[in-house]
C-alpha cells in the first residue's frame, strides 16, 4: 500500500502522468496528478541504448501518456519518477 501523501484525491500517485505535449525538439510538457506542469528535457537520456530511437524527432513526437508515464511506440517508456523529480515546473 502506497503512503497516503503520496496519493492525489483520484487516487494516484502524484507523480502520474496525466497528459503530455512535446515540445520540439526534445523537451515534454507534462501535467501530472498533483496538478503540476513541468518541463522535462529528454536530451540527455538519448545517450541511453534504450532510448535510440528517440533521436529521431519524428518519432520522438509519437510520445504520449498512458495514465502513468509517457510511452513511445515499441514498448519504450520513462520512470514517472524521474519526469517529476527532474522536470522544471513552469506553472
């Protein structure tokens, strides 16, 4: 059972992902369970195997949220945990 603070009043973990834009060329306007929006910069982690097909823009642009985290085509994702922590808040 998860901690109660860390629960919104959905029910979710406040770091869920709700919705998310991208912003060309590697940034992700996120909007989480909490009501938080944040700006995260992907750049870095394209040094990463798993993420190599992210360097393609296009495909980079097929991002999207599955009620936890932001997902890409082919079984690719990204800790929720790490969007929140290292996001920027923008609002």
């Amino acid at each position: 059972m998860r901690n109660s603070s860390e629960l919104t009043r959905s029910g979710n973990p406040h770091w869920c992902v709700i919705n998310v834009e991208v912003i060309p060329p590697y940034t992700l306007k996120l909007w989480f369970a909490d009501g938080s929006i944040k700006l995260y910069d992907f750049t870095p982690n394209l040094q990463y195997p798993c993420f190599q097909r992210l360097k393609n823009k296009g495909f980079f642009r097929c991002a999207k949220s599955d009620g936890s985290t932001v997902v890409w085509p082919g079984n690719i994702d990204i800790a929720p945990e790490e969007l929140y922590d290292n996001g920027i808040t923008c609002y």
